[in-house]
C-alpha cells in the first residue's frame, strides 16, 4: 500500500483482515479446528491467517463467497509463480504451494488439454474391476492383522489399502511406490521437503521411463499415449497430483470415516443393522471432516475487492473447505443426501477422480465393516491425536480392537490380478493443433540411492 492510493488506504483501515494472522498450522488448530473457524467467522466471510511462519494467507470461510472464488478463475487464478518468488524459500508449505506443470496449477486453454488427457485416462478404468481389486486387497490385509485382535486402522489398512491400489491403477513397481509414498507424506507434514519433492520427481520419472519402454494396461501408459501429446515434464507433474490426490486424502478420508462410525452412535448403530449406506456416511465426513480442510489455493494477480475486503495481489486465497461446508448460513438450508459440499471443489477444478475416490473408500469401508464388526476404538474418541498442519485434516494413529479373526488363506500374490481395465481407446478430438504440446527433452536427474523397504514395500513384495 502507497500514500498515493487513498481509496485502498481507506478500504484497510480498521480491518480485521490486518490484524495478527491466525495460525492454522499448529497443534492448537489441529485439535480444535471448529472452534477456530468460529473465532475467524467474527472477522466475516474472510480471514488473515497463517499457513506457516512468514506465509500469510486469506482463509475463505462461507459457502457462497467460497463458491464465487472456484469459479471465477480469472480473477482467481492458480499460478502461484509471483507469490513464490517472494515466499519464503524454507518453508514447509512451498513445496505443496509451489507452481508446477500441471493441472493443478493451470487455468483457461491449458487447463482444459491436461484435464481431458486425465479424464479420458480414467474413463478407461472399470469400476468393476477396481472394486474386486479394492476389496481383494482389502480382505488380504484384515487377514494379517485379523488374527491379533487388534490393529491401527491407519498404518496398516487405510494407508495402505490406496497405495495397493496407485501400485495397480499407474502400473508402478512395489519399491517405486513405497517410495513416492514416503516423499508425498514428507510434503504434506511439511517435513524435509526439498528433499522429498527431489525424491517424489525422481521417482516419477523413473516410472514413465519404464512405462515409455513397456507400456501396458494401466493410467501411466494412457496419459503418455494420449494425444494431448504430453512431454517427460508434463508426464511428471501431472503424475505428481494424481499420486498426491490418490494416497494422502483418501488414506483420510477412509480413516476419518472409520473413526465417525466407531464413536458416534448415530453411524456406528445404524451401520451394524445395515440400515445406513455408506455411501450416505462417507458424505458425513466429507461435510464435517474432509481430508483437504483447507486448499484449492488461488492467487490473484492484482488488489481485489472481495466481500467487503481488499485482497493484496500475489497473496493465497485459500478456500477453507471445512470452514465453508459448516457455513452456519448453509447449515440452515441443507438437507440430507445433499452433496453440495467443496471437498471436491468446484468450478473448473472440480476434483476429476472424486468418482475413483469415493469408490475406493466405500469400498474399504464396507469390507472392513463386514469383516469386523465388533471392532471398537482402543481408546476413547478425544484421546485421539491430530496431525498438525494448514491442508488436511488427519489423525495419527486409529487404534482399534475386536475379537480375533482366525486366518484362513494365504496371502494372494497379487490382488485382482485376473482383473483387466478397459482397453479401448481414449480418443477426443477437441485439441486444436496449435495447442498440442511438442516432445521435449528430459533433463537428467540424479539417481536417489535405494533405501531399506518399509512395511508397504515388504507387504507389496511378499516379504
């Protein structure tokens, strides 16, 4: 703000927008996010807060102001390039902030070409066969940990049950995937980041090497031959939101969901009888605790004037998801089996793959209920930990027990292998010529050395 802008300087004066920024990446958040919702609502449909030290951010926090920011991209755009040049170099939310070539990042013509090469993609997975995979894969994990009467839902079902699933959809080798899960986790705690997101590009690039050599039935092998006519880096980055979008918010959207059903006795009565679908109480969770609580980030490129405030250019505008689906205004007027909510988004960067997702979970869900279900919390609902962080919304551990499973049969080999996706071809014919991209050269990346395998790894392996 200058002297010579008198009308900006009266429109600031006296806003709440410049008090002290609310932190929304500590412990504090993560333990009670509802209550910091309402102390920012006292500010209006908008809030100053802090999504790390040194990165401000406005906090969108009703429904309808959210839904005017996902679909006016023009003014509301995703290129986050000017904000990162002055962003803090250090911080831990760069690297989930930070702009990359994909269709995350992209708005308008581009856009459109990188999402049509990925719905077409997944068009070509069939739901059948992914739901005998899902729950083949599920049942084989329920025999490891059945016989022990007693698990943490989180590492060793609901963390890994999607990346059985990435491993099969991208055709990626078991080593690969332990890999970028252990990196895609590193990024969204925000811990050696630079690191993991060196780790997560390698190991991408690795897979559309080898599926560049060897294509098969699988997302990876589409994409690359999709005639949107994708190059190595676009490969790459695309490949870097379908892997963060397919592990980190379904592992908790599973486990949120599992954690509602086994401590409200709304779910956990009603699911017992069969009365309730699932499908009926993953939209619960997805109102009240979706896994993405506060992203579909934007960054407007001059000062903006929204809902009575300025917004600074090159500063986030981060849709509070969580905040806006509990809109008290929304909550007055929604009915149930209404799935109006923002945990997909909205607008032209509606989340692709809900249909996917959603399938997974259920799924999941579903055959771990049917399993065992006399299964309860090991410990009370609120002495369940929180992970801090701006972006999701997670617990730590799911600790769980219920009367022991004997086991039965060995472990398959690899679950839903007779299974195959569609092979037909995705074919669109609305990418003018002028906009398809040209092959590029790769740059060369160093090699990470191989690291010992975690669980996932020798679970993956048969170890």
């Amino acid at each position: 703000m200058t002297e010579s802008d008198p009308e900006r300087t009266a429109v600031l004066s006296g806003c709440p927008m410049h008090a002290d920024p609310t932190p929304i990446h500590d412990h504090t958040f993560a333990a009670d996010p509802d209550a910091v919702y309402a102390e920012l609502r006292e500010q209006g449909p908008l809030a100053s807060v802090e999504l790390a030290p040194g990165v401000p951010a406005t906090l969108v926090l009703d429904h309808e102001t959210a839904l005017s920011v996902l679909r006016d991209p023009e003014t509301f755009p995703k290129d986050s390039r000017a904000w990162q040049r002055e962003a803090p170099a250090d911080s831990p939310v760069v690297a989930m902030m930070m702009y990359r070539d994909n269709v995350l990042f992209q708005d308008g013509p581009a856009h459109a070409r990188l999402r049509q090469a990925i719905t077409d993609s997944l068009s070509r997975v069939d739901s059948v066969t992914l739901r005998r995979y899902v729950t083949e894969s599920a049942e084989s994990l329920i025999r490891d940990f059945g016989p022990n009467g007693k698990a943490d839902l989180l590492t060793e079902y609901a963390r890994v049950l999607p990346l059985l699933v990435l491993n099969r959809l991208f055709g990626s080798p078991a080593e690969l995937t332990t890999r970028m899960v252990e990196a895609m986790t590193a990024l969204w705690d925000g811990f050696d980041t630079e690191r993991a997101n060196r780790e997560l590009v390698q190991c991408i690039a690795e897979l559309i090497a080898l599926r560049r050599q060897h294509p098969a039935f699988d997302i990876t092998s589409w994409l690359l031959a999709h005639e949107a006519d994708l190059d190595d880096e676009e490969m790459v980055q695309q490949l870097v939101v379908f892997m963060g979008a397919g592990a980190e918010p379904v592992q908790n959207l599973i486990t949120n969901a599992l954690r509602l059903w086994l401590s409200d006795d709304r779910f956990a009565g009603d699911l017992s009888g069969g009365r309730l679908p699932v499908e009926d109480a993953i939209d619960e969770v997805l109102w009240k605790q979706p896994p993405l609580a506060n992203y579909a980030i934007t960054f407007p490129t001059r000062d903006v004037e929204l809902a009575g405030r300025l917004l600074p250019a090159d500063q986030p505008v981060v849709i509070g998801i969580a905040a806006a689906n509990t809109d008290p205004a929304l909550q007055a007027t929604r009915r149930d089996g209404n799935r109006a909510h923002l945990a997909w988004s909205a607008g032209p960067h509606t989340c692709p793959a809900r249909g996917t997702a959603r399938l997974i979970a259920s799924v999941a869900i579903e055959t771990i209920l049917d399993t065992l279900p006399d299964m309860d919390l090991a410990v009370p609902d609120h002495e369940l930990e929180w992970r801090p962080g701006p972006f999701h919304r997670a617990l730590t551990a799911l600790p769980v027990h219920f009367p022991p499973v004997q086991e039965t049969d060995s472990r398959d080999e690899t679950p839903g292998e007779s299974g195959r996706w569609s092979d037909r071809p995705a074919h669109t014919s609305w990418i003018p010529p002028d906009t398809t991209s040209t092959p590029k050269r790769a740059g060369s990346v160093t090699k990470a050395p191989r690291r010992a395998l975690n669980y996932l790894g020798e679970w993956l392996l048969g170890r």
